[in-house]
C-alpha cells in the first residue's frame, strides 16, 4: 500500500471537481471557528471589561469585567443558538435544499454579527450572539451533508475532514486578529474582531451561488434528471456516461429499499437500525466536547492568565497554530488508517495529556511547571486536532441513510452544541472561586477532562464501524449485515441495491442478506435460462 491519497483504478470521470467543491464548502468552518475564537480574547480585553461591565470588580486583577454569570451567558448563549440552529437544519436542508439552506444560513448568522458590532452593552451583544450562533448551528449540521453527499467515497472522510480544518483556521484568525487589536483603548477593540465575519459570509454565499446541489437531494426530492445534471458537474462525465446512470441509478434503488423499510419521521429516526447509529452519532459528537478542547478555546486566555503565564494572548495564538497544523496529519489518517484506529490514538494520547496537566498543575506552580503544563496542552491538541477533530464529523457525516440523513445529522450536531453550551457555561463555576457556587477546580478541571478522553477510547471500540472506502449506500449495507462494530474491519460489500429492487421483495418482510440471495438466484436463473435459449438456437 503506498503512502498517497490516490484514485482507484478504473474509476471514471475526474474527482477534481468533487475534491474542490468539498474543500471550497469547508470553507463554512471559518465562519464556525472564527466566531467561537473571538469571544475568549474579547473577554480578557480591558477596554470591553470596562464598557460592558455592570460594576463587578475581577478578584483576581481588582479591574471592572462582567461578573462570572454574565461571562457564562455571554459565552454560552452562542452554543445554546447553535443547537437550535442545528437541529433547524433538517426541514431547511430537506425543504429547500443543502445549497440554499447554507446560503440562507449565513443571512441569519450577518444578522448576528450586525447586532455584535452596534452593541456598547451585553443585552444587545448577547442576542447577537445568539443569532450568530443560530446561523452558525445550521451551517455545522449542512456543511457536513453537503460534502458526504458530494465526495468521491474514496476521499470523502478527508474532505469532510477539512471542515475541522477550516475551524481551526477561523480559531487561529480569531486569535491573531484578537492579538491584534487587544490593545486599542476604543470600540474597535471588539468591533473589528467580530466585524471581520462579514467577509467569511459574503465569500461563502458568492461560492454557494454557484455550486450545484447535492446529487442525493435531489434524487431525494424526485429530480432524477436534475441529479444527473448535477453529478455530471462533479464527475466530469456526460449525464449519458453508464458510469454516472450506473452510480445514480445504486443511490435512487437504495433509497427506494431505505423506504421500504419504513417512514422517515423523527420517531423512525430513533428506532431499530436507524436508532442505534443515532446514539452512536449524539455519542461521538457530545464525547468531542467532553474532551475538554473548547475548555481552552473558549476560557484558554483567562485561565493561562490566571495561572501566573505571562503573555496569555501569545500562549492562545500559539495553541491555535498546533490546532491547524495538526489537523492536516488527520486528513491523511483517516483515510490510511481508518476511522477507528485514528479515533483510538487520539483517544488515548488526548487522556494520557490530560492527566499529565492535571497533576502537573496541582503539584507545582513554578516556571518549571508552568511550561510542562503549556507543553502537555499543546500535545493534547494535536492528538484532538488529528483524530476527534476531523473524524467526529466524518463518521457523523457517512452514518445515516438519505431518508434521514438531515433529520439525523441535524440532532448528532444539535448534541455537540449542547455539550458545547452546557461546558461553557458550567466552566466558570468548575474553575473559579473560592466563593458560594464556585468549585475551585482550576487546573483540577483536567481530571474531568481525562476521565472523558478514557471514556472515549472505550466508546469507538465498542460502538464506531470502520466505513472507509465505503459509499454511503455501502454503509447501509455494512450496518445491516455486522452487528459489532470491532467485527467492521475488512467489511467487503456485495448487495448491488438495484438488483434487490429487482426482486420485488418488502424490505420489512426479509432481511437484507435474504433480500441479496434471492436477487443471487434471480440473477442465476436468469443467466441459465439465457444459456439454454442459446444452446438451443445452437442446435437448431
């Protein structure tokens, strides 16, 4: 096996336009990783504290800021918008499609922005955050379906995977910008930083505009003639090729045999089957967050502050860049490792790191121990950053059948926008105090997140199926036919859907291995039936 990302032999068409197509949509991940990176650096600017403060005075600094309530609200108001927005992305990205709902997305997202910008109190600048974080919830769970729906299968979990990319690259913006501007004793400390997304917006939807929609959605909704059209833009083959009718004609026969199977409602989400890899897409997506990583985005200015480093601003914008640098490793790995070996090595080195941290930190405070605890952070984020960054969208992104794919990315996403809410705003109380309500944790707060990376590491060997190089219509498959998911490795598909439709059959009536050996048979019958008009004709 070489060390390049290469095509398959005998793969028709060109997977350049696909590849390009993914990564330009990525690009929705700046706007997710910006406006999360912004707010830590906004939080620790004087000028902002000073503006925006309602009279409490910072123990630790004995300066004006907002107090430890208003920081949770004005932090986790963004996750609470984003979970509603994510879980709104299903009727949207249904109804109105992938590609208009994202262009729609990033309307409601410059709403928020414009509030931000204009705002001088935290009512204001909390409702824009909300309606920014609204926009941003519904770009998380589209961005995600666009690419799974477009990518080559080949490639795809690198291509999904450079949605974490572009998060961390909107997180490492945030922080430079925020470095930059830190400093101006005017509005323009905090106005320019979070003014900036209005390029993020307007660069996405001038992309959008000219994009075609997904070939799945449209299959979806009906527009077969539509769906060629748009997979002959993404394959670079004419819509007659038998190559593209071939691929097309696999996705339109299983998404007949997926509503064979039943309705696609919410209920039906929750159910059998389908139910079993919601839980395992809602488990991944809280798990990233239990990991502790948005602990350091989000409060990781205020807590080296607070931990006597001096520089904290320098210490962010250095961890930003092993965040970026270190995702690119993972879009390779997922595809030459797997998803499951990459999720078990960043599991375990991300637990190992944390634990470190934390007993660093609560038996030394020197110098000394302060690097080792900067180093040992920057390690943890490069295990985070090549494995549970990237492949926790990816394995989300490949889990779900057509039929419920929105509705069911939608709530895997809407689970990490909770998680993500409910820890930045627990934060403040897990590490301040002393006081009434604070737990004091400091750098304790690492046990916490130690604990979660064990956890894990158990949760992908017993619940993640290997579904590299699989199409998503072979995930189905895979998910029908292996019933654990240690068993997935080396899973080799062989139902060809359309000769399952062939058979006339009831999905709820037969499994689908039985589905599959009557299609065998009719395939064999047929074929010796054909034998024997042509050994006849031969004797005639």
């Amino acid at each position: 096996m070489g060390l390049a990302l290469k095509k398959p032999e005998g793969v028709a068409g060109s997977s350049v336009p696909a590849i390009l197509v993914g990564l330009f949509v990525a690009f929705g991940g700046v706007l997710f990783g910006y406006d999360t990176g912004t707010i830590g650096g906004i939080l620790a600017m004087q000028y902002w504290r000073d503006l925006f403060s309602t009279g409490y005075i910072n123990p630790e600094d004995k300066k004006l800021d907002v107090s430890p309530d208003e920081s949770s609200l004005i932090v986790s108001i963004l996750s609470a918008g984003t979970f509603f927005g994510a879980l709104f992305a299903a009727p949207m990205g249904d109804y109105v499609g992938r590609r208009w709902g994202l262009i729609a997305s990033n309307f409601v997202f410059v709403f928020g922005v414009i509030l931000q910008t204009i705002a001088t109190a935290i009512p204001m600048f909390v409702a824009g955050r909300f309606f920014a974080g609204f926009g941003v919830g519904l770009i998380s769970a589209l961005i995600p379906l666009y690419q799974s729906e477009t990518a080559p299968k080949w490639i795809r979990g690198t291509i999904v995977g450079t949605y974490q990319l572009a998060i961390t690259i909107g997180l490492f913006l945030a922080a430079i910008v925020n470095n930059s501007t830190k400093d101006r004793q005017d509005t323009g400390s905090y106005r320019i930083p979070i003014a900036v997304q209005f390029a993020w917006a307007i660069i996405m939807v001038g992309g959008m505009l000219i994009l075609p929609e997904t070939p799945r959605y449209l299959i979806k909704r009906g527009r077969p003639e539509d769906a060629a059209r748009a997979l002959s833009r993404l394959r670079r083959l004419d819509v007659s090729h038998p190559a593209l009718i071939e691929e097309l004609a696999e996705v339109e026969a299983n998404h007949q045999y997926e509503l064979s199977l039943g309705k696609s409602t919410y209920l039906d989400t929750v159910k059998g089957n389908l139910g079993k890899r919601l839980a395992t897409g809602c488990g991944i997506q809280a798990l990233q967050q239990l990991s502790g990583v948005n602990f350091i985005f989000y409060y990781g200015t205020e807590f080296f502050k607070n931990s006597g480093i001096k520089n904290p601003f320098t210490i962010s914008v250095i961890t930003n860049v092993v965040n970026v640098c270190s995702t690119f490793p993972g879009l390779y790995m997922v595809e030459k490792w797997g998803r499951r070996p990459l999720l078990l090595f960043g599991a375990v080195g991300m637990c190992v790191c944390q634990f470190i941290v934390a007993i660093v930190g609560v038996t030394s405070e020197s110098e000394v121990a302060n690097k080792v605890l900067i180093a040992f952070v920057c390690f943890y984020i490069f295990f985070f950053a090549c494995s549970w960054g990237p492949c926790a969208w990816v394995v989300t992104g490949e889990l779900f059948p057509l039929k419920v794919r929105a509705k069911s990315l939608s709530m895997t996403t809407a689970t990490n926008w909770l998680l993500n809410w409910a820890i930045a705003y627990s934060t403040p109380y897990l590490v301040r105090g002393p006081g009434k309500g604070y737990a004091n944790l400091k750098v304790k707060v690492f046990f916490i997140w130690g604990s979660f990376c064990f956890v894990c590491g158990a949760f992908v060997y017993m619940f993640i199926y290997e579904t590299k190089g699989l199409s998503l219509e072979q995930v189905d498959e895979l998910y029908s036919k292996v019933h654990k998911a240690w068993q997935s490795p080396g899973f080799v598909p062989t139902v060809s859907f359309q000769e399952v439709r062939e058979t006339g059959v009831d999905g709820r009536v037969q499994s689908l291995a039985d589905l599959e050996a009557s299609a065998y048979r009719k395939r064999s019958v047929t074929h010796a039936d054909g034998d024997g008009l042509a050994h006849a004709h031969e004797k005639a």
